[in-house]
C-alpha cells in the first residue's frame, strides 16, 4: 500500500503495440473503498479479505468475467463493468468511479465505532504529513 488511510485504485493493463484503434473495450472495476474500514492495529487488511476480488478477477481466463453488481437485482455488488464508450463520455474521462451507496455518508446514526474513526483519522493525518515531508524534502533540494 502506499501510505496509511491512504484509499487507492489498482488498475492492470496490457502492454500491446500502439495502434490507432482503440484496444480496450471495457475496464472491469472492484470498489474495495466504499463501506470498507480497515487500519493497521484494530482491523487490519487479511487474504481473506480479497477473496471475493480475487474470484472475481479471473486471472486465468478473464473472458470469463461476470458483474457481481446489477442496479435492480444487487445495486451493493462491487465487480463491474465500463465500456470504453461509458467512460469517454464522462465528464473530463474520469475513472474515480461510485456506484455504491456509502451508508457512513447516509445514515449518521450507523458510523463506525469512535476507537475505528479515531484510528482512521490517526492514519490519514499521518499519511498527509508523511506525503508533506516528501515535498518539503524535494522542495529543501
């Protein structure tokens, strides 16, 4: 991982010739940042955790790739599919993509445990000021 509360995007590409033509046809994405609170100390990331991505992924035959979301039957399943076409016609080509509803931002009497946001909070102000030093250090060059 990067840094601590540090939430982040894994992306895997091909490495193919360049072309004209547009090689990828859809980006399958598994959001492991929505409703998901690990820290170090008290709840720390395990295998175990990445078990669904893992099955999901299908690294041996990726053709075989299914969503684990649908907006009717599973609107909380986290493997889904773009097209190249859904995603150029985003604003600005974004992929910071949220399907998922963030139930800490909708309900207000279900947040985590004090001792859990007090940790968060520890690591992403640790994380700030870890990335701070790193520009202060490039800057004192």
């Amino acid at each position: 991982f990067y840094a601590q509360g540090v939430k982040a995007n894994v992306l895997f590409f091909d490495n193919r010739a360049a072309s004209k033509d547009v090689g990828t046809k859809e980006v399958w994405y598994y959001d492991y940042r929505t409703n998901i609170h690990h820290t170090l100390k008290r709840n720390p990331l395990r295998l175990e955790n990445l078990r669904e991505f893992i099955d999901c992924y299908r690294p041996g035959n990726r053709h075989r790739r299914t969503e684990t979301w649908h907006p009717e039957k599973n609107p909380e399943g986290r493997w889904r599919r773009y097209t190249y076409e859904e995603l150029a016609a985003r604003d600005k080509t974004s992929l910071d993509l949220f399907w998922l509803k963030d139930d800490s931002l909708a309900d207000l009497d279900n947040l985590p445990e004090p001792a859990d946001l007090a940790e968060e909070i520890i690591e992403n102000i640790e994380a700030g000021l870890a990335n701070f030093r790193t520009v202060a250090a490039q800057l004192a060059r």
